[in-house]
C-alpha cells in the first residue's frame, strides 16, 4: 500500500470533527423483526480536516501537504486528538494500560490493541501506527526497556520481544498513536473571500486499513 510515515500537521487536525463508523446491513423480516449484520470486524474513521483552518498560512500548509501526498494516491499520519493514547485522556500513558497479549513461552511477537469496553462487552482494536518513543511495555508488573528488551516497528506497531514470555504472563502496554488515513478527496477549493468571512473549505479524511 502507497503509505507515508509523515503525521498531518497536529495544529491543523486539533478542531476537526470526526470519529468511528460502522457499516451494518439491516434487513426487516416479514413478522417485523430484524437481522443485523456487519462485512466488518474493525470500525473505520472519517475526519473533517478543514474544519482545523484558522488562516491563510493553514490553507497554505494544507495544499502542499495534500500535494505531496498526490490527492487520495499516498496515506498518512492522523492524530485523532479525541483517542490518541492507551489511557484515558486527563492521564499520561502507563505501561500497565492496555493487555495485548498473554505468554504461552513460544511466542515472542505480538501486535499492539486497545480495548474499549462497556460492560461486559469488549472490542479490541488493532494499532498499527504508534508514536515512535512514547511505547512503554511491560511482563505482569515488570516494566521492559526498549531496544533491550523488545523492539518496535512503528509503522506497523509489531512488538518484537528478546524472549518469549512465560505461560500465563499478561503482555502490557502504554503508548500513543496515530490513525492511518488518506485524503477522500482529489479536490480542495479554496477562495480567500470565503474563508475570511468564515466559510472553510470541506476537507474529508478517511481511515485506511494497513
């Protein structure tokens, strides 16, 4: 997939309007009831990046952006400053977070998730953009170090440990996080009138799988 490890300005993203979607076929049976199903396993994310314009500077910084990423041809980095981090988001992360695994003393690889949870339901959702240097990983209640003890693929979020951890030990982590997204769009009309009046410009984000 055509991807560049290059984040969208944060200043720019920090005021758009976005989050999860879902996509579920409902079909109304002949006695009244419904049947409800999903092609999908994963929510996808869609943005409003112009919605974070505040001046002519921003709509210059957006253009060339969106040029270099050739329109909707290259993906990239999104900070979703409303879910970007393992915990919650008055707190700093912690690497007791989020449990991405459990040892079974074989494996040594594992993929870094977040679970959201209501009630007694959880959905586990794989991160494949972490933040390179705000990963913190831990066995149980032992904090790991980097570079040492495991590394990170930060363009895929693979955690590679230096020895697989024992039967029954809870892999944990905390980290931050970008979502992978690219523009839905190979158009963006700008005119300075408008914008100075308070008219900004329609610029969709949509999540992509990687």
């Amino acid at each position: 997939m055509s991807f560049h490890e290059i984040r969208f300005p944060a200043s720019l993203s920090f005021g758009s309007v976005g989050g999860p979607e879902r996509r579920t076929d409902v079909v109304t049976l002949a006695n009244g009831f419904e049947e409800r199903n999903t092609p999908w396993a994963h929510s996808r994310r869609r943005y409003d990046a112009g919605l974070g314009l505040r001046s002519l500077d921003d709509i210059e910084v957006l253009i060339a952006f969106f040029e270099a990423r050739q329109g909707q041809i290259f993906g990239f980095r999104w900070k979703d400053w409303s879910d970007y981090k393992s915990a919650r988001p008055s707190a700093d992360p912690d690497f007791r977070d989020q449990v991405i695994g459990l040892g079974d003393g074989l494996t040594s690889q594992f993929q870094l998730s977040k679970s959201y949870r209501s009630g007694n339901t959880v959905y586990q959702r794989p991160i494949a953009k972490p933040v390179a240097g705000t990963l913190r990983l831990g066995l149980g209640q032992e904090e790991l170090q980097e570079d040492i003890d495991f590394t990170l693929d930060p363009s895929s979020g693979a955690i590679s440990l230096s020895h697989p951890p024992e039967a029954g030990i809870e892999v944990v982590a905390g980290f931050e996080f970008d979502v992978p997204v690219r523009f839905d769009t190979d158009r963006i009309q700008t005119s300075v009138a408008s914008f100075q009046a308070g008219d900004v410009p329609n610029v969709p984000v949509v999540e992509v799988r990687v």
